[in-house]
C-alpha cells in the first residue's frame, strides 16, 4: 500500500517507529543524566529558580523537551500508521483525550527547541532572542492559517 506521499505507508511506519524507539532512548538518557546531577547536588530545585543554571544543564532540559515531544507526536503517528496497515479501527484517535497527544507533544517539544535557542542564542541577540522567534513563529501562523484564503 503506498501513502499519499509515495512512501510505502509500511516504511513510513517503521521509519516513525525506530525514530520513537530512539527518541525513548535519547529521554532515558537524559533524564537519568539530570537526576544524577540532581542527586549529586549539581543542581537543585533552589537553583532552577533564583539563579541561571550551567548550560549543560540547560541544553539537558531543552533536549528532553524536544525529544519527549517528538517521542509524543512519532508514537501517535506510528499507531496510527499501524492500526491503518492492519486494519485496527483508528476513529477513537481522533476524540478526546486520544486526540490531543499530538497537540500536548507538539507544545512540549516547541518549549524545548524554545530553550535551545535561548541557550545557543549569541550573546549580541539579547536574553530574549527566544521570545522574538516565538513571536515570529507566532505570526507566521496566523498569516499562513488565518490571513492566507483556504482552499
């Protein structure tokens, strides 16, 4: 069977599982990492808070947003690629709450390539060159989904 995009719909599939095995395995990484640095006393709820975090760390937590999104987003993908190929009824996907992994992932990996731009930004963008991306992301959006005629 092949897809719209003329990929066959079973090599669709599995090139979105192995991507949402690894992403899984980019998050355990992680996260294993931040609570070591945690139970070293690296860092501490304390520090999140009232002072700027080493940049490993930052990257850390801008690394597991976008991973642990993607994860979201590939798993839903590669099910319902599945459930399609099989023959599985995949209308429930559509409903709620099932409905809305896709959009909860798309948010958290969107906070996590946020906070990897605000670590990588240059120092001669300001602290806030994250926030100017969103805005233009943001109004990118609603030009091309709001403004632009629908078809």
């Amino acid at each position: 069977m092949t897809s719209l995009t003329g990929i066959d719909a079973a090599l669709y599939e599995a090139i979105n599982l192995a991507i949402w095995l690894l992403c899984l395995g980019v998050v355990a990484v992680f996260v294993r990492y931040l609570l070591t640095e945690f139970a070293d006393r690296k860092i501490t709820f304390s520090s999140i808070m009232h002072r700027p975090m080493m940049m490993r760390h930052q990257m850390a937590i801008g690394i597991v947003g976008v991973t642990f999104g993607d994860f979201g987003i590939r798993l839903w993908t590669w099910y319902a690629n599945f459930a399609e190929r099989t023959g599985v009824n995949v209308n429930w996907m559509g409903g709620l709450p099932f409905g809305l992994l896709p959009v909860f992932s798309a948010l958290i990996e969107i906070a996590g390539l946020l906070c990897v731009i605000r670590v990588f930004s240059p120092d001669e963008w300001g602290n806030k060159a994250w926030l100017f991306i969103a805005l233009g992301v943001i109004l990118l959006q609603i030009l091309f989904f709001w403004a632009w005629p629908h078809v």
